[in-house]
C-alpha cells in the first residue's frame, strides 16, 4: 500500500477497502486474544483454513481472527457474520461442520450455546451475557482483525482523525470537553480539561502523549484486551489528542507482562507509519506525531503517572513529589499528558458520533460506557461494557449470572489494590466515580472480582496487603513500614493470633499510611483493610474470638475431614503428598489431622465432594 | 590505564556491547538493553551490569537500582523452563496461593527459586490479565487455565516435553497463519498480497544477479515473484525484509531435497516452509527467545 498524501486519499482508500464485498460474505471470525490461545484458539483456526481449503470454500467463506470478544469463559469460541451465529467451546474437529453449514446458511443446532438446562440460543446478541451490554468499545474487537490496518480502515477507521483534522485544535478540544468523559484509568479526571492544560502549555521543545498501558490492578484486563483486539483504535485516539493538544511524540507504555498486546499495538505502529498516518506531515497536513512502544518491566507502582515518566526515561520507577505536575514538566521536562488505555479508545467514537450523542449513555456527570473484567466467583465471567450509572446486581446478577455453585454472592471488590469490597446487600448501587468512592471502594481501571460465601474477607485484605508490601517503592516511611505492619497484623489474625486491640491499631495504621505518603499507592493503601472492617467486621471478630474462618479459607483455622459420600476409590490417598489419609478400598477413608499440611489435594481429586473443608 | 580500560570495551562482553549500540539514544535505553541482555544470557550476572554501565555511560550503582527494582529482571541464574503462577486476585480467590504451593511442593524449590538441576525456575506475577481462566499457571510462554493441585503434576511433566507443541505434531503438514522473522520479530505475512486467498509471506530475494521483493504462498510454500527459472527455492537466497536476516535454512527438505525457509508460527511453532509444497513443523521449544536457540541449534 502506498502512503497517503491527503485526506481525501484516506477516504478513497476507506472506500475501496469496504468496498471489495471483503465484509458481506459469511465469515468464520475466530476471538484469538490471549485467553483465546489459552483455550486453543489458534488450533481452531488452522483446523478452519484446512477446512475451508478442502471445501474449496476460499473466496466464499471468509475468515477473520481477531482480538477478544468479552465471553472468555466459553473460548475457544466461533461467531459466523454478519448472521452472528454463536457456538462456545468449540473442539477443532467440530470445525468442518461449522464451516459446511455457514456455506449452506445452516446452523449446527447441536453445538449452540445453551445456559444451564435452558434452550440453545443462536445468535450471539441474544445470549443474555451479551444482549444486556451496551458493547461500544467491545463490539468493535469482533469488526477487525488486530494485524490488519485494512480491517479497521473498512469498518470506519481513522475517520474521527479526518474529523479532528477538518475541525482544528480547539474546536476537538472543546468536544472531547463537552463529551464529559472522565479518565477510565481510575481517578476520574476530567479528559477534556487535562487536554486543555496540555494544550495551553508552551510547547517550542516538544510535547508527549503517554497512553498508559501498565495494567498493574490484578483482576483487571481491559486494556489487555483492547491492545491486543484493536491497536488502531488507541493510535486513533491518540492522534485526535496530538490534533487538539499540539503534541508531538507519543508513547504506548505498555506491561512485559502482555507479549500479545505489544506485538499487535507494534503491528498497527508499523501500518500506520507506512501509510503515512503516523510521522512527519501526516495526511499532507502540518500534523507530525509519531508513537514509539515503551515495554515497562513489572512494577506496579509504575502505573502512578510520575513513576511512568521515570520508567519512561529509563530510570527506577519511584513516584515523585507532584506539582510540577507531568502536564507541566514530564518526559525529558516536557508537558506530558497521561491517559489510560480505555480512554484513548473513547476518542475516536467522540469525534465519530459527536458530543451529545457520545454522552446520550451513561449518566450526568458519568458520560459513556465503562468495560469491566467481570471475574471471581460468578458464573460468566470476562469482559462486559455497561452503561456507567448501570448497578452491580445489573452487572453481578443480570449479566454475570449470578453464584457459580449453590453458594451465595457475598461481595465484590473493585478498584484493585486500591479499591474495596462493597457487600451484596449495596449491590443497587451504581457504577459510577462518584457512588464507589462514597461507598468506600473506588471505580478504578474496571476490575471487578466477584467473591462467594467461600471467599475469607480477612484474608482478601491480608492479600491486598501483601501485595502493596511488595509493590511500595519504599521512598515514603509510612508506606514502606504502614503496609508490611498491616500486613504482619492481618497475618496475625488469619492464623488465629489476633486480640480486638489488632482492629483499633489497623485503622490507625490505615489512616497514618493514607494521610502522610505521596502517591496514590500509598494513599489508598488503606482501602482494602477499611472496606472489609467496615462491611464484614464480624468476619474478622470470628477470627479473634472463636479463632474461625467461616469461609474455611485461613489455613492455620481450618480441619479436612472426610464425610460419609466417600466411596473408598482411594485417589485422595494416592494423590495425598504428606499420606496423611488412610482406609481400605471401597470403605471410607480418614484424613490424619497430624499429618495433614491442608495443601487441598484431596478435594480437588475427589470425584464425590467427600472432602469436607471447615 | 585509560587505554588498558579502552582494551577491555567491547572485548570482555561483546554481547552487552552490540546491544548497547543498538539501543544509543534511544529513550528507556537502559530498561530495553537489561532487557535483551537477560533474553541473550538468561539473566543479569555481575559481569554484565558492568559492561552495561561501562556502554551507556551510567554508574554501577544506577545500573544495579534497575536491575534489582523491577521485576522482570533476574539476578540469579534462571531454569531452562520457566513456571509463573498467576496471583491475581481472581486467581487468588479461586485458589491461586494453593496451586503456587503444590507447584513449590512438587519442584522442591520456593517461588523466585530455581531447581538444582537447571530445569525449572518457579515464579508467581500479580496478574497476567487472562482472570476469566483462574487460576492460570504459564510454562514457557503457554498458558494453562483453570489450574488446581491435582493438574499441577501433569503441566509439570508437560513442561518436561516441551509445551509449545502445536495442534500438528512432529513431520505433519501444516498452515501458517502468523509468521514472524525469527530473528527480528516483526511480521513477514502480509494480508494485503494474498495468494489463494491467503495473506503471503514477504521475503527478500536473491538470485542469479536479480534482487527484489518475492511472495511465498502460506498455503502451499511456493514462490511467487521471482524470475522463472529460480522458481526452486534452493537457487534463491531469501532474506527478511525489515532486518535482512537470512532465511534459507541449513535444513533440506525432506521431500525435495532443496534448503528450506524458517518461520516462527504463532503458537511458538517453527514451520520449515519449501517450495515443493510441503510445510514439516518442527517442535520449537518457546516464542522468542527458546525459538531463536532452536533455530540456531539447527542451522
């Protein structure tokens, strides 16, 4: 492909592309993000290509590997468009039939999804996980294969950047503003106002975008996916931004932990550079902006965006006193404007749809959709895109299906490590900035772990807590020592060993921590701690009291004994590494409390749920 | 003495300075060349951080604060298998800190250690971002969803073998679908030259004095592009088009007999692709780094 020179170039090109009939044949498209692989997706579409070559179908049915869908839990999963027939799980040798029936316009009824006893369900919008989704973001992954600019370029791409183009500076500014998006990376700030900061900053050395792309919050894995199903998006995004800020230099800071996503968001660089969408003079306008992948190197704090800078520029990534603020002095002591991945990818449909359609959604003050991860203890789990101001029944129950087992939903934890648990009983409240900060947890970049009557509060907070024991940077006193004595307390608790005084010096560490440190990972250090003490206090006083865990989580407060639904076949006492259960075959077996290290080994081999944890 | 220290640049890591001067310049330099350091010794061993600080031009001491607080980088000599466990809090609250403890149980050694023998290194991350799947256990870059104690006896002996098996074993015929160089990484397959409906794979070629860009099929491996009479790979040297690597491989086809062309397949496989038309996958070991060793062992 030749490089662009204008924009009528790039719609002409636009054009030709949607215009080859490329999008009108049925079509295999196969969701190949990471958790796709891990379920064998690639397998399903090399079995699709032989199939397709020995059917002598090539040219009339097309195939289309693409990113992630959302429903990671039914990978490896096959949609057949336009149609959007839906099959989940699919094995490679199931396959043929797929394929022969696409090409007859046949579905194969047998391999549809059903939900439980429930009947089979054909089209993939009808699938309640989906049909309740307001999926502007996540739609789009299934429209484009993440390595071919000319996927994204047919389906609509780069035309918010003609837009941005036609409109000048201020005009893109003033929409993004009006649009009231709020940064999806977790504190909320308003986008348009921190583009106007950046905007107004003198800028005769250079000026940086940073797409922020360290996806540190376990549990979270949006902007993976978003990355990894449509790069061109993001570049999209951040070249409207270099329109309306005046920036220069882009840079996509991305995880070593997502190898996937930095080799598609690097395909998509490449592409666009070669049709001249990125570099000097882009499109034949004064616009030059160029984006160069910056791999970061596994440290959570460098999600903050002072220590970003720093693990930019090559250094250790410790946090720094703010202001100056990066917008002011960032990269090399350039003005730096950081946004999160998600709301790069808001951009584009901004310029596309305009202001006051984009902010139709959602609600006053919380404009557009948000994509949660939607993972734990629920019984569909992957990635949802809601409407902000949605409740988390919606999103829990409705979407989420609910408990997995017969044990009920108890909580769920949002915001990451810095975040907290809200109980179910709140579960009406809605997902927005604002309501997850009053109710004591934060919205943060979209985690969403959904915890059951097996899940121990006590230790959900002594987890947290070890985590941010490992990730302080150590600069600040009271972050390095606050979190490392919580986290002794919590330890101390879990294993029995705590008094009720533990409680009271817990929330005085809490606030110590969260009042005297200097970036955002010590000041919400607390939360995980003061969320469960607010909501399940009574857990923790169990654990004091009657040193019990009653989710039978903590170790050190937990017996393995075997009930009467023991067959005798024996695997728990082969499969036993401290032969700790003895019993003649075909008659009940004992587990040896002096010998038992609670590894769990049992009840994850026995068949008969015989196992009994409490 | 200057000249003595002049000497020794170069002379005692040449490894760590061609890396550093490809990276001259270049921003976040020092995390990038760490980086490719471990990739080509395994890990950041002491006569390394020095030369790397003698390259770039900044202090031990800066070096060391780099190496040591991210944790991507391994002071310590790593396994030939490496086994991360995810403790992501999805993981975690589906019994993450279980599987870490059988996985530790089993190799005998605790997370961030590696085995006697050199076999394996046992790692946890915080979060690998695949938490619909659960807890997830990653063996040389494959994961494995959905992991509890009693499966962590069988991915361990997996690993053993060799995880990046692909869907075809050994000698079978088989379909590219991504093709990397598997010496700089970046694409060779491009969609938007496609033969038999499929996207071809761009190579330099070399042949008889003629010079110029050729397509191989990823269907079947026949060249398109070049002169007539070099049609049969074994006349034409090829090379990628972004690095300029060559691609012709030592290995002979076992059909035809001519040197075949190598290509990294997305799911880590190499793909000994020929233009008689036969494709023979070859186990590789793992993407990147393990590949790149393979295909050295064979060439």
């Amino acid at each position: 492909m030749r490089s662009l020179s204008s924009v009528e170039d790039l719609a002409a090109l636009r054009q030709r592309l949607a215009g080859r009939g490329e999008r009108a044949i049925p079509t295999i498209v196969i969701p190949a993000g990471t958790c796709g692989r891990a379920n064998g997706a690639l397998d399903l579409v090399r079995a699709a290509k032989r199939e397709l070559l020995a059917r002598e179908l090539v040219g009339r049915i097309g195939l289309r590997v693409t990113g992630c869908h959302g429903f990671c839990e039914m990978e490896p999963s096959v949609l057949v468009a336009p149609h959007g027939t839906f099959y989940p799980k699919v094995a490679s040798e199931e396959m043929g039939r797929i394929i022969g029936a696409a090409a007859q316009d046949r579905v194969v009824t047998d391999l549809l999804f059903a939900d439980g006893e429930g009947e089979r369900i054909e089209r993939q919008d009808d699938i309640p996980f989906f049909a309740r989704q307001t999926r502007r973001l996540l739609g789009r992954n299934q429209e484009v294969d993440p390595t071919r600019i000319e996927d994204y370029l047919a389906s609509g791409g780069y035309a918010a950047l003609a837009a941005a183009l036609a409109a000048g500076p201020e005009p893109v500014v003033a929409e993004v503003k009006a649009s009231g998006l709020r940064g999806r990376g977790g504190a909320g700030f308003p986008t348009g106002a921190k583009w106007e900061m950046l905007a107004r900053q003198p800028g005769r050395r250079g000026k940086f975008l940073v797409c922020n792309a360290d996806e540190g919050d376990p549990g979270a894995y949006m902007d993976r996916s978003a990355l990894e199903g449509n790069p061109h998006a993001i570049l999209e995004g951040m070249l409207v931004g270099a329109v309306g800020t005046g920036a220069n230099e882009g840079v996509i800071y991305v995880r070593d932990e997502y190898p996937l996503a930095i080799r598609h968001v690097s395909m998509a660089i490449r592409q666009a550079r070669a049709l001249g969408l990125l570099g000097e003079r882009i499109l034949g306008t004064d616009l030059s902006f160029d984006i160069e992948v910056v791999r970061g190197a596994g440290a959570f704090v460098c999600g903050e965006e002072t220590a970003l800078i720093r693990s930019i520029e090559g250094k250790v990534g410790e946090p720094r006193q703010r202001p100056p603020f990066p917008v002011q002095r960032g990269i090399d002591g350039k003005p730096t404007l950081i946004n999160n991945v998600e709301t790069w990818a808001n951009i584009p449909l901004i310029l596309e749809k305009g202001a006051a359609e984009f902010a139709a959604v959602g609600t006053q003050g919380n404009s557009g959709t948000k994509i949660f991860s939607l993972v734990g203890k629920v019984k569909r789990t992957g990635l949802v895109e809601v409407p902000m101001g949605a409740t988390l029944g919606e999103i829990i129950h409705d979407i989420g299906g609910g408990p997995v087992g017969a044990a009920a939903v108890k909580a769920v934890q949002t915001g990451g490590p810095s975040g907290g648990c809200i109980p179910a009983a709140r579960f009406d409240l809605p997902v927005d900035y604002d309501a997850l900060t009053a109710a004591g947890s934060i919205m943060g970049s979209g985690g969403m772990i959904v915890m059951d009557a097996h899940t121990c509060m006590v230790d959900v907070a002594r987890y947290f807590m070890g985590f941010l024991k490992q990730e302080s940077c150590g600069k600040c006193f009271t972050c390095r020592k606050g979190t490392q004595r919580m986290h002794e307390i919590l330890d101390d608790i879990t294993r029995g060993e705590g008094s009720p005084e533990h409680l009271q010096l817990l929330e005085e560490l809490a606030l110590a921590v969260k009042d005297t440190t200097m970036c955002g990972l010590g000041q919400t250090a607390a939360n995980p701690v003061l969320s469960t003490l607010r909501y399940f206090r009574e857990e923790y006083l169990e654990h004091i009291r009657h040193g019990r865990c009653p989710a039978a989580v903590c170790k050190a407060l937990v017996t393995y004994s075997i009930n009467e639904a023991c067959t005798g076949c024996g695997a728990c006492r082969r499969a036993c590494p401290g032969e700790a259960i003895r019993g003649a075959s075909k008659e009940r077996h004992v587990i040896d409390s002096a010998r038992c290290t609670k590894c769990g080994m049992c009840v994850t081999v026995c068949q008969f749920g015989a196992v009994a944890v409490a | 003495m200057d000249t003595m220290r002049g000497d020794t640049i170069g002379a005692d890591a040449p490894d760590v300075a061609a890396i550093a001067a490809a990276h001259r310049g270049s921003r976040a330099a020092l995390i990038a060349i760490l980086r490719e350091v471990q990739a080509a010794r395994g890990y950041l061993p002491e006569d390394a951080l020095r030369a790397v600080a003698r390259h770039t031009g900044r202090s031990l001491v800066d070096v060391y604060a780099v190496a040591s607080f991210y944790h991507s980088f391994s002071l310590k000599p790593r396994g030939r298998h490496t086994v991360c466990a995810c403790l992501g809090t999805a993981c975690h609250v589906r019994g993450g800190q279980q599987v870490v403890e059988a996985l530790s149980r089993e190799l005998g050694v605790r997370a961030g250690e590696t085995t006697p023998d050199g076999e394996f290194t046992l790692e946890t991350a915080n979060c690998l971002g695949a938490c619909a799947l659960g807890p997830v256990v990653v063996v040389d870059g494959r994961y494995f969803a959905k992991v509890n104690p009693g499966k962590v006896r069988r991915i361990l002996s997996q690993a053993r073998s060799g995880v990046a098996a692909p869907e075809a074993a050994d000698g079978e015929r088989a379909l590219v679908t991504e093709a990397v160089c598997p010496e700089c990484g970046r694409p060779l397959l491009d969609a938007a030259r496609p033969i038999d409906g499929y996207p071809s794979l761009q190579v330099s070629a070399q042949c008889n004095g003629w010079r110029g860009r050729a397509r191989i099929s990823c269907v079947d491996g026949v060249l398109d592009g070049a002169p007539e009479n070099a049609a049969a790979l074994e006349r034409v040297r090829l090379f990628c088009p972004h690095c300029s690597a060559g691609l012709n491989d030592l290995l002979r086809c076992g059909e035809c007999g001519v040197p075949t062309v190598s290509v990294l397949a997305g799911d880590g496989a190499l793909v000994q692709m020929c233009g008689c038309g036969e494709q023979r996958v070859r186990r590789a070991e793992v993407e990147g780094a393990g590949a790149r060793r393979e295909i050295a062992q064979l060439s």
